[in-house]
C-alpha cells in the first residue's frame, strides 16, 4: 500500500508519498500543502499504488495509471524508469521515423542489413501498400487492429492472391513489431491480423513427363534445355539456383551436384539420369574457360519467365500456373513416392513440413493405386461373432430417456424406444450382432425366442 504524509516542519512543506517497490522504500515528494497540491499527491499515490500492484502480479496496469506513468515529466518520471515501474521514453518519438507510418517503414527497410536484396525488395513492396492504405504522414499511434483487418480486406478487393496477401500481412507484422520493441507503441495493430492460408493448392499443376518431353523438344539450345531439366528433375529453385550452379560444383565421379543456394545454403542433390544428359550436352558446347552451366542471362535482366512461356508456345503446352515454382513441386511429389522424406528434404533444401504445405501434390497414379488397394483392405475386415467377454448379459433391466423424451428399455444390451412399430437394427458395442423386431407393441429378441411387453 501507498501512503501519503504531509509534511510541514523543519522548513519543509508538502506531501511525501510513500512506497515499497522490489522489497526497497521508495518515496516522491510534492511541494506545497495547498489542496491543489494535495490533490495532486493523491493521484500521485493512487496511480503508484496500481503500478507497483501490477507489476508484483505480472500484469499490465491500469489503463489510466499507465497513461499517468507515460506523460509525467521531470524527476518524478525518472525515478519511476530508474525504479522499473515504467519505460523510458524513446528517442525516436521525437522524430518522425518514431511518429509516422512512411518515415518508419522507410528507416526500417534501410535498417535491415541483415537480409538479401530480394527481401528488402519484398519489404518495399509491403511498405507500398501501407502507404498507398493508410497514407505516408498517418501516425503510428492511431493506427488500429480495424485499421489492419481492412487494409487486408482491401488488398483481396485489389484481386490479390490469398497467399500474397498474407505475405504482406506477415511483414507488416514484423516491421511493426519492431516499433513495439523500440516502445514507439504499446502493442502492434497488426499482431492478431490472420492473412489467410499460403499454400494455394488451386493453383498448384503436375508437369508430367509427356509435358516435359514437349517442352524440352521445344527448347531453343543447351542452355535452356538445361535450365528446364535441372528445375524439373533437380528441384532447383530458379533463377538463383539454376543460374548460379558452376561447372566446379559438379561432381562427376561423386554423381552429385553441389548447390551453394542463396536461401537454405549447402546441399547436395544426386545427378539423376535425366540431369546428366542435359550437362553432358551442356558441357560439349561450354567453352573451355567456363565458369557457369548456363552461359546465357548472366545480366540483372534475367526474365527466363517470358521466355518459358516462349517455349511453351512453341511446344503447343498451355502455361500451367507458378512455372518454375511447380517444376519443383512435380519432382518433389515424385520423389516422395521413392526416397523417404528426410532424404528430400537434404536434396531439395526444405523441411517436410513446407513440403507438405507448398509443394507435395496428389497424382493420378495415387487415386488408381488407393483404387486397387481398396478391395484389399476391405477383406481384411471381418464380424466376430464370439462374445468378447462371458459376462456380456444384463441381469436387471433398466430405463433410461431417449433423444425424443420416450422411455427406453434397455436389455441385454440393446436400446429400443417402447411402443415402436418399426423393425429395428441393433449392433451392441460389443462384438455380439443381432436384429430385433417390433411387432404388435412386443419387442421379440430372436437370441431369447421370447416377447417383452411395450408397456
């Protein structure tokens, strides 16, 4: 408890608030004995005593003590950060970057050195979006959890995949977390926001080998045959994976390839037979001081996308969607089938768990082979019709209520609703199965050859 003494002796005159904090004494004065004042030492008092009580709980305060503790100044709010009983104030709130939504989001793309330019890239393309939204000077503060829903509503009404929009929405989340981190606020307006499921399985397409052959007959030269084998049959992520592959990561005796991804780092992938054709051909037609598989977009412009589709027009395939994204996915289903799934996931570089969420499809072949395997499982199922316990009649009927409020006999382990006159199928829970019948207002039990009054 916090107390309050006023003080007036000994050239001193005002109010000293007094209180116990982290098993210590603590205590704030306040000049001046004028009821003013004192009206002041007891909000003083009251809103100490509901943070010191909070924080011995683990809580969070009350609303209107922590607004007390936040816009008091002078020494008083430094004895309160220097006591742990609330936070200092940030410097950058006295900034636009701590204040504004378009100052903000720029500082913490150019803050993050820590990620790749692709990220910042995607980072821009979120931050576009808030601001395109909300509008570059909206404060931080006045931002809500409503605001957040309909900024995501709003991005669908654009015609967004889902799964973009929850990439944004996840981003969104980060970089705000960041502003409660650096107590510009109290909690994040986009901390609860739900972007929706990421997978997309609509969209998801399985290039099967007589795609693959149409469209590797259609490639212009090497290169491309080779970029469109190793996104197929290797599961390589392209560009940066199909691009990035040099003839000294290629093992020859080893039969592997070594994959230095920009993403998930080192991994080995095999040389199946199919890669093999496609590097052997590639490599009679790279020149002797080659450093790359694939000599051509070497360059920042790299649109190997429009090209594909190129490709496919030549090769009279219609543009399934994700093209290179379901080249991955296609090997990754077919290699499930074969190796167990630790293994993929060291040659692929992913865990299972993402396989199963982007990546992993059902084929044809799988609905044929549960077709067959039905009939195989269905034999296997068989009625016993030995009791399962010697003990299994009742020896004391009893009544209980049915759903529709009727009395219910219940014997030898058999419910039936009394004055039925409807013929009745009856499978115990037991391993015991039987039909009974009512006739007349009699329920006749063919094990027993004897009839039960309905009344």
């Amino acid at each position: 408890m916090a107390s309050k003494t006023k003080l007036d002796s000994n050239g001193r005159q005002g109010f000293r608030i007094r209180f116990y904090s982290d098993s210590k004494q603590r205590e704030i004065y306040v000049q001046g004995i004028g009821r003013r004042d004192e009206r002041i030492a007891e909000t003083i008092r009251r809103h100490c005593e509901d943070i010191v009580k909070a924080k011995l709980n683990n809580v969070a305060p009350p609303p209107e003590a922590l607004a007390w503790a936040t816009t008091v100044q002078g020494q008083i709010r430094n004895n309160l950060v220097k006591w742990g009983l609330t936070d200092a104030i940030a410097p950058k709130l006295n900034t636009d970057v701590g204040r504004l939504l378009g100052a903000f989001t720029t500082a913490y793309i150019n803050g993050r050195t820590d990620v790749k330019q692709t990220t910042k890239i995607n980072y821009l393309q979120t931050k576009r979006l808030l601001i395109e939204y909300f509008e570059a000077d909206k404060p931080l503060k006045s931002i809500t959890m409503a605001d957040a829903e309909r900024w995501r509503r709003w991005m669908l009404d654009k015609s967004l995949a889902v799964a973009t929009v929850s990439k944004h929405c996840k981003r969104a989340k980060t970089m705000l977390a960041e502003a409660v981190k650096d107590r510009l606020l109290s909690e994040s307006p986009f901390a609860d926001l739900k972007g929706g499921d990421e997978s997309n399985a609509s969209r998801q397409f399985l290039v099967d080998l007589d795609i693959t052959a149409r469209v590797l007959a259609a490639c212009p030269d090497a290169d491309w045959r080779l970029i469109f084998t190793l996104a197929r049959f290797g599961g390589l992520r392209c560009p940066s994976e199909v691009l990035g592959l040099k003839w000294t990561d290629v093992d020859w005796d080893g039969n592997r390839i070594r994959i230095d991804s920009p993403k998930t780092g080192r991994r080995f992938v095999p040389i199946f037979p199919e890669i093999r054709k496609a590097l052997d051909e590639s490599f009679a037609a790279a020149a002797k001081d080659a450093v790359y598989c694939v000599i051509r977009y070497r360059g920042s412009k790299r649109n190997l996308r429009t090209q594909l589709c190129r490709i496919l027009v030549t090769a009279k395939v219609e543009r399934w969607p994700k093209l290179f994204v379901n080249l991955r996915s296609t090997r990754r289903t077919e290699l499930q089938d074969k190796f167990l799934d630790h293994v993929v996931n060291k040659w692929l570089g992913h865990s299972g768990k993402v396989a199963e969420k982007h990546y992993l499809q059902v084929t044809d072949e799988h609905w044929q082979t549960a077709a067959a395997f039905g009939s195989l499982t269905g034999s296997l199922i068989t009625n016993n019709h030995e009791p399962s316990s010697s003990s299994t009649e009742t020896t004391k009927p009893s009544e209980l209520l049915g759903s529709d409020g009727a009395r219910c006999a219940v014997i030898a382990n058999l419910v039936t609703p009394t004055g039925s006159q409807r013929s009745i199928a009856a499978t115990p829970l037991g391993s015991d199965r039987y039909e009974a019948t009512m006739t007349g207002g009699a329920l006749r039990d063919p094990r027993l050859m004897a009839e039960i009054p309905s009344g």
